[in-house]
C-alpha cells in the first residue's frame, strides 16, 4: 500500500503580525519565523528584540499610517494582503 504524504499549506490567512522590538512588526506565518528574517534583514542582536514571550501579535483589524506623511490610513489586513509575497517582510515601522 503506497503512503500519503501529507503537505501542510499555509496562505494568507496563516499570515500574524508579530511586534519585534520597539520600532518594528513583521508579517509572518510564525514568530519563530518573524524574529529569524529580522534578525537576518536587519542585522540586530537578540537583546536590541523584545523577549520572546513580551512579543506581541498585532490585530490585523487595527488601522495604522502606511505613509511618512501620515496622511493615509489602512488596516493592516490590507497593508498584509497588498504586500505578502509568501515571504515575512515589516510591514510596520514606527519612528524610534
């Protein structure tokens, strides 16, 4: 009897939005996730991180600034949905 593989497949849905540090939040299908393409993208050690259990998952229904000028707001499920690649990027970033 031929066995079946079993594929877990994750899509937008999956997507959480994890407050890093102070400064920044990541979209990601997991904080482990999260805090590994921070640490890789930006360069910063694991004390400049919040500590793993202060990490905060930020409500995708939450409405924030997507522009510098803080002139346009979005919800965050739309900032997520219009910028998710499959991939974890920032999609925050507050001035710090």
């Amino acid at each position: 009897m031929e066995e079946l593989e079993i594929i877990e497949s994750k899509g937008l849905e999956d997507v959480r939005v994890f407050r890093v540090c102070e400064c920044n939040a990541v979209a990601a299908y997991s904080l482990d996730e999260a805090i590994e393409f921070y640490k890789e993208d930006t360069g910063v050690a694991d004390d400049e991180l919040y500590a793993y259990k202060n990490i905060e998952v930020i409500g995708l229904e939450n409405e924030f600034y997507e522009d510098e000028e803080r002139s346009v707001k979005k919800k965050l499920k739309d900032m997520v949905s219009e910028n998710w690649d499959g991939h974890p990027f920032i999609v925050l970033h507050w001035d710090c």
